[in-house]
C-alpha cells in the first residue's frame, strides 16, 4: 500500500488505463499542456504524447460530442470537465445521445465514455461554476454516475468506470484532491454500485457520499465522544446504480437515517433514498428520515455564508441531535 493523494490516485488511475488499453485517451481544456486546471493530469502528456492527452477548444458542446462520436467507434475517451457546471453547455451530447445511443441502436453501439472532473461548492467561485449534478444525470436511465470519497475509491471507480461499455460520469470533489489515503499498489478496480460502511455503528446512519462522507466521518465521532452516539457512517460510492441492500440493511440496524449529500434537497439524491427507506424498511425506523442538504439557493459567492450553505459538520450533528 502507499499514501498517495486524491488527486494523484486519479492521474494513476488513467495513466494505468492509457497504458493497458490503446482505445483510452484523454481530452478536455487545459488537460495536456498545462496538465489541468487541478493538475490531476499533470505529467500524462509527457508521457503518453499528444495522441492521447488532448487539449481540446473552450467548447465543451464540440469536444463531448466529438468524445461521444468516438465511442461509438470503439474508443474510450476520458473527458474532463474543468468544472462539472460546464456539463449543462453540452447537455444535448451528455444527457441525450450518450444515454440513449445504446438503447435506440438496439444494443448493436455501446458508448464507453467516462466524464470526469470536480462537481462542488465550498470554493468560493460563485453560482456558475459550484454545481453538485449527480442528481441530474443519475435521474437519466442509461447513465452511470459514481462519487468517490477516499484515494482508494478514486482510483478503483475510475478505473472500473473506464472499463465500463456504458457512459459513466465521475464526480470528483475540488476540496478533497489534496486529502491523502492508502492506495494498493497494484492493479484493482472497484465495481460500480457497491456502497461501503466506512463506519460501523449502532445508534443511527449517516448516508453520505462523496465529500460528505469524510464530513460524516469526523461528525460521528464527535457524536461519539461528546454524545455517547454510535453512528454508522455508509459511503454510498455509487449514485446509479445504488446499492439498496447495504442502505437498507444499516438502517434496519441502527432504525435511524440521517440523509447528507451537497445537492440542493429538491429532487436530490436523498429524495430518492428517503423514498426508498420509506417504501422497504419503514417498520424498522424509530424517528423520521432527515436529511442534511446545500441551502436551497445559487451558490454563494461569499467564503463565509457558503461555508454555511453546504452541508458541514455542525450541521450534521444537529439534524441527529434532533432524532438520536
């Protein structure tokens, strides 16, 4: 195992892909010359050449359709958003054709494409470039979408999301690309749609994914030391395909869920597992669901208030304050 960094796990991730298949490239503004906005491709150019790592034109409508078209030819690109915001520009490309392309081909075209890059607020960058979509593209069949918390699911849902012979959207988080982790230094993958209990616990579930995760994390443990509550903490990883039975299970377990993610809460992910705990283990809860969401407004430009406005600690203790 070594520790390496968030965002170093992901430039392993597809510099080992490059290697292993010659249909994967990269493309996106920014990745190759100036090794990305972030610098997660830093040093890719140099090593697999202009080919490869493609500095594509500030069109994102141009280079996802181009990526899509080169799907359907066999190839598999890893297109980088500079910020997920960007997707919404290229929404005809990303939600309509390379969803539906599979489907309408009657299974004879398959899109093996993976769109990457950070989808987040906290970073003081205003309401145009701090969107959270997983929950728009995961409400569109055909589409995959994973959010990893550690280096070790970066890397893993990665490189499994490039194997993929469907579309699959990563979610990163700009705010997690310095956090440090072990990661095995050999080859691995982790499967699309499997949750992990990153916590074991008995009093309540935290649901979480991406960087909300890490923040449950650390609330449950000052749950645990200042309030004698025993918190499950389940990184649900996976956004589509969702892993139901470890939802299910843990709350059944514990007969209390506490719903967090960064979307904004209409119609966001914990909608749907709200829906689900409702419909499948409601004999099981003990208090109603709450959920802990993005205040319900275009990102906030101010450092101060959208540190408030995102999901933080503080706040998740609260909402289990309320029901525990």
């Amino acid at each position: 195992m070594a520790i390496i960094t968030y965002r170093d796990a992901i430039n392993q991730a597809m510099a080992e892909e490059i290697a292993r298949d010659s249909d994967v490239f990269i493309m996106g503004e920014e990745v190759a010359q100036y090794k990305g906005a972030y610098k997660v491709t830093r040093g890719l150019l140099e090593k697999f050449g202009p080919e490869r790592i493609i500095d594509a034109p500030i069109s994102e409508a141009g280079f996802c359709g181009l990526g899509v078209g080169a799907a359907m030819m066999g190839l598999r690109p890893v297109v980088e958003f500079m910020f997920w915001s960007f997707c919404y520009v290229a929404f005809d490309r990303v939600i309509n054709n390379a969803a539906n392309i599979r489907y309408m081909s009657g299974g004879l075209i398959n899109i093996p494409i993976v769109f990457r890059g950070p989808g987040n607020g906290g970073t003081n960058v205003g309401a145009t470039h701090s969107h959270t979509p997983e929950n728009f593209v995961a409400n569109t069949p055909g589409l995959k979408v994973v959010c990893p918390s550690t280096p070790y699911d970066a890397k893993g849902l990665l490189k499994s999301a490039i194997r993929d012979n469907d579309p699959v959207f990563v979610m990163e988080n700009t705010l997690l690309y310095g956090n440090q982790g072990e990661v095995p230094e050999d080859d691995y993958v982790i499967p699309l749609g499997v949750a992990e209990v990153k916590k074991e616990g008995s009093d309540i579930s935290l649901v979480a994914h991406g960087r909300c995760a890490i923040l449950c994390l650390e609330a449950a443990e000052v749950l645990a030391t200042e309030h004698g509550i025993n918190a499950e903490v389940v990184d649900l990883r996976s956004i589509r395909p969702l892993d139901e039975e470890t939802i299910l299970q843990s709350v059944k377990k514990t007969n209390r869920a506490v719903l967090v993610e960064e979307n904004k809460p209409f119609c966001g992910v914990g909608s749907q597992i709200c829906s689900i705990i409702q419909e499948k283990a409601f004999d099981y809860l003990d208090a109603p669901i709450k959920r802990v969401s993005s205040i319900d407004a275009p990102q906030i430009y101010s450092m101060p208030l959208e540190q408030e406005q995102i999901p933080n600690i503080e706040r998740i203790i609260d909402t289990v304050l309320e029901i525990a």
